[in-house]
C-alpha cells in the first residue's frame, strides 16, 4: 500500500480495512471529502484534479449546483415514492427527457450500470425465447451473475463465479489486431468471427438473444473501433434476427460529444444501457428501448428503488445541464485539445507512450515497453506517481481520463496542470525505464 497523505486519511483508512469487504480494488489511498467542478479534496485538505470523473460520472462536476439545486428541492417534498408499486411526475419526467435525447420510447429505470445491462439482457432472452448472447474480449458489463457473463477483462473478476452462456469475439482493437492484420485491409474480420466462426461451430443464431457491445470499450483500454465494426454488428444482427445490445455506460451522456457514441458510427442498437453520468451523481440506471421490443407484461421485471425521486430529480437537472451548457460540444473541443497535447508527449515518448487514442473527452493513452508490448508496471508508476502530485487518474487495461465538465476560460489552465503533471510523471517513469535497462 502507498503511504496515505495525511493522519486523517491514515485513521480512516485503517478502520475501512478492518470493516469493508476486502473485494475492492483502490489503486491509491486517496479519501475524499468534498468536490468541486472537475477537482476533489481529501479528508487532508489537498486537492486533487479529477481525470476520472468518478469512474465517468461526473460529466456535468462535481457538486453540479443546478443538480444539487433539484436534489435540495425534492428531498425537501419526498425521497422515495415506491415507483414499482405507484405513479410519480419526475421518472415520467425524466424518462420522457430521456425520449427526446435518444429517441427511444420506453425507458426503464434501476439504480447502476450493472442493473441497466441485467435488464437488457433480460429483455432481449425474453423477447426472442432465446437463451445465449455474443460479447467481446476485453469487454465490461457489471459484476452481478448475468452481467459477469458477458464481462471479459480480467480473470480475477471471474473465476469461480457460475455463467451464463456467453461466446465472445474479438474486438476492434487495431493497436493490437487480436487477429494481427491491419485496418482497413483486414475487412472488420474481428467482426466477421462472428458469422463465420461462431455461428457456424459454436453458437448458432438461433439460440442468441442479443450481441452485447461497448460502443468504444471503457475498461478493455479506451478502445476506438473503426465505425465498420459497429456497422457490421448491426448487419449481423439484422440477417440473423438478434438484438444489438449497446452498453453506453462510460461513452454515453456527451462524453464523446455525441449523447450516445454510436451515434458516430451511425448505427442505432436495438437496447441501449445507461448509467454513471446519467444520475448526475447520484445512481440511476436506464435500460431504453423501443415500445415494440420494450413490451414484456408487468412482473417480468422489477425493483425496488427505480425511479427514485431523488436519483431523477438529479439526473433531469443533469441531463439539462448538459444541453444548456452544450457539453458535447465542449467535450469535442476539450477532447481535440487533450489529443494534440497527448500527441506531441507521445512523439517525445515514444518508447513509453504507445498509442494516443479516445473519441471527445473519453480519451486513453497506452504505456508501453520499448519494444511495444504492454507495460502495465510502467502505468502504475505513472498513475500513483500522478497522485503524488494531486492528479486523480485511473488505470485501465491502458489508462483512460477525461469529464465533459464545464473549465470554462480557467479549462486550458487545467490541462496545462495536467499535463505538465503528465510529463513529469511520463519523465520519472522513463528514467525508472532506462535505469532497468542499464542494470
Ligand atoms: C461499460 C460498463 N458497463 C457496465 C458497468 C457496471 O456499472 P456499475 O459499476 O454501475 O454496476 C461499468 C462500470 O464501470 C462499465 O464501465
């Protein structure tokens, strides 16, 4: 463990591993106390840029005061108004808000992004009386049984845990062809397994409900596919009769510019998980679809806290807040910005910095050792070495950072901070790298 910061984070930190289930993963003894915007404070008093956005949450900042605004106003009217037994305004609301942005007709709420996924899945076994799905390698879903299914990233999170039956495919990572051929010659053949392999030994199209998808993976390392291979997807699904099942959870909510990311590709899943930056905050998770496929009759699907006031009261706030502020805009400008600074760290680094790759403000910048492979040590340096020096970034199977939030004339300042913080970091590990090399 790194050395907390200060005492009070030390104490609090101590009881936490006395008491909280040892299943979670920190990479840095950072606790917090308050946010603000796009930086968070320690119990210590340091504070601290966040390029995490709280795991993709904060899209809209921290203590958003519009959001905070909503929240102060229906908690002072009514909490929970038990949505799976009775009516209430703001999930209409916030659902018919939801309509406008997406343009799709039936909305169900939950409370995370695991439970948006569950329920997608769920629908699509339902409505199409089948039972197995395709997902990618790489892939991140959620950690509940169904979700864990067709999660792919990392062994720990799966074993000794029962499946779903789930065959998974490659994915469109063309820094690192899983099939070693190079885009665009390689015709989307990532996308293509699943027709020519899968389908034909595995898995037959009869028997699958849905492909399930990230439109640029989050925790797989802020991979960009080519727009063909979402393209693809959506032509397989049509000719076999299978749902595209796209999980928006860290790229939806304007974080690549557009409200949902497969809008760049041009191509519209036939369910759509939402989460994270949705609540604003606070959690909420939204499945959508469309009213013909959305129709299973009442007790196929409930729970207890969606449509909770608050959790909607926060995110219709949110969700205004990113129109009225145009956050997608800002997250393509940011984002344009971010890149080209990346870029040029990278062709100083380029023995350190492999690939610069990300779609507005959901960016991701790939470690790598000297002779290209991946280098997941040189990244931890990298990522505690930035919390040493009060920036807040996380790792991934590459690292990832980036919140649409709103820098106003002060944004360029911060990614000078940010960046500057970068290259020091970038410069230690290189040192730490050439050290290991000299030995
Ligand atoms: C793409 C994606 N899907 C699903 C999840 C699961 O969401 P939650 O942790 O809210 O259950 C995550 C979480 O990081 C995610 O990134």
């Amino acid at each position: 463990m790194i050395e907390p910061p200060g005492n009070r984070a030390k104490e609090i930190i101590h009881r936490d591993c006395r008491i909280i289930s040892t299943c979670i993963t920190r990479p840095y003894p950072l606790v917090l106390e308050r946010a603000r915007g796009a930086t968070v404070t320690d119990v210590d008093g340091k504070t601290y840029i966040d390029f995490g956005a709280g795991t993709a949450v904060m899209n809209v900042g921290h203590s958003n005061p519009e959001v905070s605004a909503a929240v102060t106003a229906q908690l002072a009217k009514m909490t929970h108004a038990d949505f799976s037994t009775f009516f209430a305004d703001p999930p209409v609301r916030l659902a018919e808000k939801l309509q406008q942005m997406s343009g799709y007709d039936r909305v169900f709420f939950s409370n995370s992004g695991t439970e948006s996924v569950e329920a997608a899945i769920k629908l699509a076994i339902w409505k199409s009386r089948r039972q197995s799905l395709v997902g990618f390698y790489g892939a991140f879903h959620g950690r509940t049984l169904g979700t864990l299914s067709l999660t792919c990233s990392k062994i720990k999170q799966k074993e000794h845990f029962p499946a779903l039956t789930v065959v998974h495919a490659p994915y469109a990572y063309c820094y690192r062809c899983p099939l070693h051929l190079e885009y665009p010659d390689c015709g989307i053949a990532c996308a293509h397994e699943i027709e020519s392999v899968i389908f034909k030994r595995e898995l037959s199209p009869k028997d699958t409900a849905a492909i399930v998808v990230e439109p640029i993976q989050g925790e797989g390392g802020y991979i960009v596919p080519p727009p063909e291979f979402h393209q693809e997807l959506r032509r397989i699904c049509d000719d076999y009769d299978v749902f595209l099942v796209a999980d928006e959870l860290q790229s939806g909510c304007y974080r690549t510019g557009r409200f949902m990311a497969m809008e760049h590709f041009g191509v519209r899943a036939d369910i759509v998980c939402m989460a994270k930056a949705l609540g604003g905050g606070l959690p909420l998770g939204a499945t959508v679809s469309s009213r013909s496929i959305m129709d299973w009759p009442p007790g196929t699907h409930s729970n207890t806290f969606g449509g909770n006031l608050l959790a909607a009261a926060a995110s219709l706030a949110a969700l205004n807040y990113m129109e009225k502020e145009d956050l997608g805009t800002r997250a393509q400008d940011l984002g344009a910005h971010m890149m080209m600074r990346l870029r040029e760290l990278q062709s100083r680094f380029p023995a350190v910095i492999g690939d610069v790759r990300g779609l507005g403000l959901m960016i991701g910048v790939e470690i790598v050792k000297p002779d290209g492979s991946e280098d997941p040590k040189t990244r931890d340096l990298i990522v505690v070495d930035g919390f040493k020096k009060a920036l807040c970034c996380y790792p991934a199977a590459t690292r990832s950072f980036g919140s649409a939030h709103r820098w106003s004339s002060r944004r360029r300042k911060w990614i000078r901070v940010w960046i500057d913080r970068f290259e020091t970091a970038v410069k230690k590990a290189v040192s730490c790298v050439l050290r290991r090399f000299a030995r």
